[in-house]
C-alpha cells in the first residue's frame, strides 16, 4: 500500500479543470505564482489601482523548475520504491495591501533628459558677462564722479582766489575809526560836538512830569524844565565867565522836588565844544566855589520853589564826553542845608549818575557813533553860598 503524506496546504490545491492536461501521479504542482492568499478579505482592486510597474515583477518568486518525472514502470516487473512527494512550502506572506481609501493611482514620472554640457557651461557665461558689464557701468559712474568733483574744486578755488584779488591781501591792517569817523554799530561819540552835532532837547533830558530814575525807587517831581543858548544863566561869577570862555553853547536844566518833599534841586546838562574843554571846567569849579568866585544857580518854578534859587546848597558835577552834569540840591524850607546830609548825597547821586549819565547820555551814545568812553563817576561836590549871603 502507497501512503500519502498529506497537509493542510492539500486543500488548497486546485483540481484540474476539464480539458485541461492530467497531473502524473507523483509529479509535484508548482505553487502559485504570486502572494498567497490572505485569510483577511481584501478590497477587489484593479490591478492598475495598487499596482507599481516593476515592483510587482521584483517581489514575485521566481517559480520552482519541475521535478524529473520517474521512469515509467516495466509490465511485469517489480515496482520501483517511491519517492516521498516532495511538499511545497509555504510562501513568505505578502505585505498588506493598501486600503482603496488610501491608494493613490501611480502617475508614471517622465525621465529628467540628462544636461549637455553645453547647457551648463552657457549660464556661467551669461553670468560672467554681466559682471563684466556691471563692473564697466560701475568705472563709467566713478569717473564722472571724480570728475564732478574735480571741477566744483576747481571751481571753488577760482572764485576763491578772485576774491582775493578783488578784496586784496588780508594782512593789511583795517583802518580804525578816528574820533571823527563813523562806525556801523549805532554809537555815538561823545568826545566832540563834531562827532555829537545834535542839540539837546528838554524832552530829551526831561520826558515827563514824574521822573524814576531807576526801577523801584521814588519818582522825582518835575516842576520845571528849561533849554538855553546862553549857559551863563546856570551861573554867576567866573563860573559862568568859565563856560562862555570855553565854548559852552547850550544848558538844558530843570527844577524837581524830591520824593519826600524836603529838598529842591536844579539838575542839567551843559554843553561843551569837546572833552577836553569839559575837563578844564571840571577842574576850575570846586576852586572857585572855594574862592567864592561864583556859584550854580538854582531855577525857581514859583513862590514854593524860592529857596532853591537863594538858600545855601549842595552841588555837584562830573563830565561825560564833552557835556558838564550838575544838581544844586537845597532843603525845601531854606535852612542851611549841612555837608554830611546824606538824603542831599542820594539825591546828587540819582540825578547826575543814574539819571543824566546813564539815562540821558547813553542813549544818546547809542544813536551814533562807536568808541565812546566812559569815565567813572567823580565825586565832585561841594557846597556854595545862597545869594543872600
């Protein structure tokens, strides 16, 4: 008896179709080509929807070549021993198909054509070309450039050495203006009527009916103001023999009462031909005040302002340019007014320092010519007999 091994892969064997040709008993049926089946079912996809050309044929084992088929079996004769059928084993399980949800149709990619050489030598060149040209633009732009700036240079230092022809070498010393010249900063010099022409006014020296010599202080009473060719009316004696002699030509004087109602003064300006003039009255005064040779008149400006024309007072002066400031100061009610009174100092102070100086004489300064000088206030004072006396 001829036993048969068989197997759980028997029954997967297909039976032979009709018309098909019969199996040799012994012989081995090749397995199928392909995967084997899967106990999962699978989704019956086309093969043109999961299939890759190519790789299918790659994956697919080889089939097996057919085993030599025995030799036929002489009549009569004893019956060769068979061979064991040989079993086929299984084949290596077939990777998951992919899900249709998820499968996507293989597009086939078109072959990159290879690149000729040519092809790649060309960029380079166009490359190379427009650095070229870049490069002559660049040179083009830079010459014109310097070439620019060359000529505004050069521009530059003609008009710079025309100007120096025409305004000549700068090591010439520019000429100073003289004390009859006219400078352009808005002074005027003081030093001579040459160089001051311009009269004075009483609305100059005296603008209005209250006087404020500076900021916060009292303001004086202006009782009367006066202008006068002749300056020997704002003196008597050899005083007022002084001025006419040396070229006096104009008094400008007015009478105030102080701000405490207790003094009178007369105050003014006395107008020389230079400074020098102005300095030799200056010096001549206080000795003749001291000889009693002469002496300041006071300007009454009704029977209330009589003690400033007859007291005793307190006077003094000082010179600026080529003007003469004076102020008689005497006591309201005609006493003898005495030399350590300082309210009589104050007053003296504030007419011909801050008032007439740095009032009336520097503005006028300002309106003409340059390089006034100023001289320090000077204490001249001194005190004089009344008429009376």
């Amino acid at each position: 008896m001829v036993y048969r091994y068989e197997s759980d892969e028997d029954a997967f064997l297909e039976y032979p179709q009709p018309g098909s040709a019969p199996t040799e008993l012994g012989a081995p049926t090749p397995p199928p080509a392909g995967p084997s089946p899967s106990r999962f079912p699978t989704p019956s996809l086309t093969p043109a929807e999961f299939t890759t050309p190519g790789v299918d044929e790659a994956r697919a084992p080889a089939p097996a070549p057919p085993a030599p088929a025995p030799p036929a079996p002489t009549p009569g004769g004893p019956v060769p021993p068979r061979e064991p059928i040989p079993v086929p084993q299984p084949a290596p399980p077939a990777p998951a198909p992919v899900p249709a949800a998820t499968a996507q149709p293989t597009v086939p990619i078109p072959a990159r054509p290879a690149a000729r050489s040519g092809d790649r030598l060309e960029p380079a060149r166009n490359r190379r070309a427009d650095r070229r040209g870049g490069r002559v633009w660049q040179t083009l732009i830079g010459g014109a450039a310097v070439l620019l700036l060359l000529s505004l240079t050069g521009l530059a230092v003609a008009a710079l050495l025309d100007e120096r022809a025409t305004t000549g070498p700068t090591s010439q010393p520019t000429p100073q203006p003289t004390e009859t010249e006219t400078s352009d900063d808005g002074r005027s010099d003081l030093d001579s009527r040459d160089t001051d022409q311009a009269a004075l006014t009483v609305k100059e020296v005296f603008p209005g009916k209250q006087l404020v010599v500076a900021s916060g202080k009292p303001a004086y009473r202006v009782l009367k103001t006066q202008a006068n060719a002749n300056c020997a009316v704002a003196a008597t004696g050899e005083i007022a023999d002084l001025l006419v002699r040396l070229g006096c030509n104009q008094v400008v004087r007015g009478t105030l009462r102080s701000p405490d109602g207790d003094h009178l003064l007369t105050a003014g300006l006395l107008n020389l031909t230079d400074v020098a003039s102005a300095q030799r009255v200056r010096d001549r005064i206080r000795p003749l005040l001291d000889g009693r040779q002469g002496r300041f008149r006071g300007m009454a400006a009704n029977e209330d302002s009589q003690a400033v024309e007859k007291a005793a007072a307190r006077v003094g002066w000082q010179v600026r340019g080529h003007y003469v400031a004076y102020c008689v100061v005497t006591r309201a009610d005609g006493e003898r007014i005495p030399a350590d009174d300082a309210t009589a100092r104050e007053i003296m102070y504030d007419l011909i320092e801050l008032h007439l100086n740095r009032g009336v004489l520097d503005r006028r300064a300002s309106a003409g010519t340059a390089g006034q000088p100023v001289d320090t206030p000077t204490e001249n004072s001194a005190g004089q007999r009344g008429s009376g006396d």
